[in-house]
C-alpha cells in the first residue's frame, strides 16, 4: 500500500514541477538536451554503448567497445555511479579516478539530473564511460534503464535516495553502495518519523559510508541496518585541487590587486557582499569585489543589484569586456572556474550559508590557502565545519536574530581580514594545513569498493 501511495505522491509532485523543467529548459538552453533519458530512452549511439556492457578492453579507433575481461580476470559490467549537484558530480569523479587508478579496466556509466551537473560530469567521464540522465522514479522509466545499462553495481552519492530505483536494484541482486552519505538537519527528522518507510530503502544498500558519526546514527535512526554502514570521514577533503592554468586565465581577465570573493552566492547574498565591499573600499582603495553566483542564469539579477548599489560591472561571459573604473564589480556568470576564483582571492565569502540553505563547500578556499568567511547555516557540511572550526582554519559569523544584524557581522569580518593581513596569512595557513591533513578518504573507499566488485 505504501508504494502505491508514493507512486501516486510522485506523479502529482511531478507534473507539478513540469513547468519548472520547461522554464529551466529556457533559461539554461541545454536542459532540455538528451531528455528522453529520464524516461530509460537513449539515443541510439549510447543505447548501443550500453548494451556493449562495459566490456573492460576499451574501445577500438571507430569507438566500439572490445569485449573482454581486461587480460588479468577483471569482471566485465558496467559500474553505475550518480550525483546531482556539481559537487556532488566533482565527489563521483574523484572516486571514478581513485578506482581507475587501482583498476584500469572499470567502466562507469555515469548519471545525473541537472545540465550543470552534466557539464560537470563532462569533464569527469571517459572515452569509455557512458554518460546519461538519471530515469525519473518511475517504475516504468527505471526498469527501461535497467534493462538498458544492466550494471553490476551502483554508486549513489550522499543523500542520492530514491525509493523505486533502490528497490528495484535489491530486487534484480545488484549491489548498492551510497559514499559520503549524510543527512541534514532539516532532514533528520522527517526521515526518523518516516522510518516505516525509508527503513525498506535503506535497508536495501549493501554498504553505506557515512561522513561522520552522527550522520551514522540518523541513518539507523531512518531504519538502515547498523551493520551495512560505516564512517569514512568526508570525501569533500579529497576533491578539490588547485587549478593553476584558471588562476593565471582569470588573472588576467580581473587585472592586479586583492580580491575579495563572493563564491557560490545566493539571491540576497549579493547584496551583503556589495554593502561590505563598500565598507572595504573606504580603508582598501585597492580591493577588487568578484561575485560568482550559485546559478549563473541569475546573473542578470545580480548585474542589476551591482548598477543599484553604484557600482559598474565586468562579466567574464562578455569576451572583451573591460573594467574602466576601479569601482567596477566583477560578475563570473560561467561554470567551472570556482577553484581558479578561490586560487587568487585574498579573502573569500562562502554562499548559501546566509539563508538556511546549508552552505556552499568552505574547504575550495580553504586548500587555497584564502582567509574564508561562511555564515551561520553551514548544515551541509556539518563534520567539515567542525573539522576546519576546531582547526582555527575559518570564521563563522553567528546566527542573528535580524537580516541586518547578520549582514553586518559578514562585513565585520571580511574588514577584519583585510585590516590584518598578519592574521589573514595566518588563517590561510592554518586552513590549508587542515584540508591536508583530512585527505586519504576516497582512496580508502576505493580500495574498499574494487575489492567488493571482483
């Protein structure tokens, strides 16, 4: 009876949310590319890449894969991995090349279901993987897609829960595994009152390698088996690196001086950053502002409140556009350069931590060595934030009980850094120091995963 109900529930939040697929189609052009996956229906090139079921020789010159079990007994299936968000997209690519790097003849098909993921996700596949989107929870679409990839396992990344998918899994023998599993504040508790229900899901994972000891403890609380999960650490610490080609390319485009970041802003966040920069300006005449918004398609929203609060604006997705004025703010409204924006930046602000969303991910800039501030709102992260809060490696700014007050603790902080560039070296230091020290964790996973597979 529960999964008729879910099934149902589904159907109706679907077709609710089917205007927001076609605004997003839109607004971020290729959305609507290779929609047909999401219903198991694949192109005739990947449906024949697919049922090539990869075979661990690669592919020959004309791009077709060569059957075969590697030359050293190395089984032959493809291994399903997905990931949503692009940092999510950035922990599966870390994984991919920790197993290739152990196993070079593993093959992943590799889902996802945003057009920022994919483009992430672009850059983390091979010539022999398959990249595809993630099949809608559907029965219908997740049995076509079964058929269609027929893995020998499946990787889901951190919070990657869906029921008809998982169940159908179990049901066909395929080993699941969910990495850098957590759960958030906001959603414990739902997920405890609804043990009755995700306690089948869960149950259905053959291993679950949580980020810490508390988020072990709301999974078992959810219903999954004690026994079947275990704490890694975070993945995250292993994931970024230094992009040195970006900073010198975005070097060049921003023009000398310290810059102050904001990195992954949401709405609202842009306003805090432009006041504070205003601050900054009057005892650092020097300072350069970029803003590099979450969801670049909101970039026009953020040029609009950089003209409002005085300031003129550079886009990086204007070739040729220059700044004329050091009042200029500068707008990064492309993907893929955030890592290169933290390698330059004297300070940085990390998004989504100002809204209660649970924050963008603070270890970027702080494995850069930049003096980072984040809000209060960090749950996404929580093990991270203590690892890195312990370590004396960043500010937080305390909750407050208005939007002013918490604006204004942001600005306080970010002068602070500037005022003192002792202390700003300092925390860099130290911040660098403590993402160095937390690395290790997707390796050992890796290690852990191939063995399972043989």
């Amino acid at each position: 009876m529960k999964w008729i109900l879910y099934n149902a529930l589904f159907a109706v939040a679907y077709l609710v949310m089917v205007p927001s697929f076609l605004l997003r189609m839109k607004r971020r052009g290729g959305y609507r590319a290779r929609f047909a996956d999401r219903f198991g229906r694949y192109p005739s090139e990947i449906a024949a890449a697919l049922s090539q079921g990869g075979a661990c020789n690669g592919r020959d010159k004309r791009g077709r894969s060569r059957v075969g079990d590697g030359g050293n007994g190395s089984r032959v299936g493809w291994i399903w991995i997905h990931a949503v968000s692009v940092g999510e997209v950035q922990v599966a690519g870390q994984l991919m090349r920790a197993m290739r790097e152990r196993d070079p003849n593993v093959r992943f098909v590799f889902s996802t279901t945003s057009s920022t993921g994919w483009k992430t996700a672009e850059r983390e596949v091979t010539t022999d993987d398959v990249l595809i989107y993630n099949p809608l929870d559907f029965g219908g679409c997740v049995k076509r897609a079964l058929d269609a990839v027929n893995p020998r396992a499946v990787i889901l990344t951190e919070t990657e829960i869906w029921p008809n998918f998982i169940r159908a899994l179990k049901k066909r023998g395929v080993p699941i595994y969910l990495v850098n599993a957590r759960i958030s504040d906001r959603s414990a508790p739902r997920y405890r009152a609804l043990r009755w229900f995700f306690g089948e899901v869960f149950r259905c994972f053959t291993k679950i390698y949580a980020q810490s000891d508390l988020d072990a403890q709301r999974l078992t609380d959810a219903g999954a088996d004690p026994a079947t999960v275990q704490v890694t650490g975070s993945f995250k610490f292993d994931v970024a690196h230094r992009n040195e080609a970006k900073e010198r390319e975005l070097r060049a485009w921003i023009g000398e001086g310290e810059i102050l970041l904001g990195g992954s802003t949401w709405p609202g966040e842009d306003v805090v950053m432009l006041e504070a920069y205003r601050k900054v300006l009057e005892r650092h005449p020097g300072v350069k502002l970029v803003i590099a918004p979450r969801h670049f398609e909101k970039a026009d929203a953020v040029e609009a409140n950089i003209r409002a609060a005085g300031f003129g604006c550079v886009r990086r997705s204007r070739i040729g556009e220059s700044a004329t004025s050091p009042r200029n703010v500068y707008l990064c409204d492309t993907t893929g350069e955030m890592m290169g924006l933290f390698g330059i930046s004297a300070v940085a602000f990390v998004g989504k931590s100002l809204c209660a969303h649970g924050s963008q991910n603070m270890i970027e800039p702080c494995l850069c060595g930049v003096a980072t501030v984040v809000g209060p709102y960090t749950e996404n992260f929580r093990p991270v934030m203590s690892d890195l809060l312990a370590a004396d490696a960043l500010v937080q700014t305390p909750d407050a009980v208005t939007p002013e007050a918490l604006a204004a603790s942001v600005e306080t902080e970010l002068l602070r850094f500037f005022d003192d560039s002792v202390r700003r070296a300092a925390y860099g230091e130290r911040a660098r120091a403590a993402v160095a020290r937390r690395c290790g964790v997707v390796g050992r996973c890796a290690d852990e995963l191939l063995e399972a597979f043989a």
